[in-house]
C-alpha cells in the first residue's frame, strides 16, 4: 500500500486520523523547524526545540527521540530521528534513518505513523518516497502517511 499523502499545516494535523504516532526526520541546522516539525512544535508548545536547544537530542545521524503529545494533536507519540547536516544528507543515508526508524517504531508496537521531513537535497527528495516505500513502509501494518514539505 503506497503511503498517504499529507499537507503540512495545524489543521491537517489537527484532523489526521488513524496515526498512533509521528516520526519527524530532523536535521542539525534547521531552526527553527520548518513543515510539519514545525507545526508539531508549535502545538507542543515548543517541547522539541526546548529538548533541541538542550543539546540531548540535536539531529546528528544514530539521534533518536521519543516525545510524549499529552493529545495536543491526534498522534499519541512523537519520535524523532536525525539525519546530520542538512546538505550532507544522502539517499543512502536517508535510507539508514528510515530503516532505524522502522525498528525504533516496531519495538514501540507502533502500527500506524505519519512522516515528517526536513527540505533535502534535490536527489534525495527526489528518491524520499521510493525509500519509504522500500525501507520503511512494508514494516507496518496500519497506515503510513508523509507529510508534504
């Protein structure tokens, strides 16, 4: 099943259905975030910049993060993964964070996510969603949606 097709934006994420959870790809030098990271920020009232700005989670390849949306939007989790530097960012690399965040989300018993990324480098965004198809969509059962940069 080819993922859904999302707009960013506070009302399309106010009316998602059916997503137990966002998974938002951060760069280390976006910031503010940008998309859907940005609106998601904003309607938790800056939780992930704050854990940003600490320094715990920063966006660097291997960062992953779990932040819980007290149901200020629809999606009970929110789990970041980096991906590094914003123009240093491969297809190849894309592809590892994906597969990262497939395994992160199933151990969580994560069956249906929404897909949140940063702008990438042309070629990358230009192969995202082939890769998702591949790398990471065939590991859930439920819906998986991409939110539109």
């Amino acid at each position: 099943m080819k993922p859904q097709q999302l707009t960013s934006g506070l009302d399309a994420l106010d009316a998602m259905t059916g997503i137990e959870a966002v998974c938002c790809f951060v760069v280390e030098d976006e910031r503010p975030l940008s998309g859907a990271a940005g609106f998601l920020d904003w309607r938790l009232c800056g939780a992930l910049s704050k854990i940003l700005g600490s320094g715990f989670f920063v966006g660097a390849p291997g960062d992953k993060l779990l932040v819980p949306t007290d149901a200020r939007v629809p999606a009970r989790k929110l789990f970041a993964v980096g991906l590094g530097r914003s123009n240093a960012v491969t297809a190849l690399g894309l592809e590892h964070a994906l597969t990262q965040a497939a395994a992160m989300l199933s151990k969580a018993n994560v069956d249906s996510v929404a897909l949140a990324f940063p702008a990438l480098p042309r070629p990358v965004a230009q192969s995202r969603d082939e890769l998702v198809d591949r790398a990471f969509a065939p590991h859930f059962s439920g819906a998986v949606a991409v939110f539109s940069p």
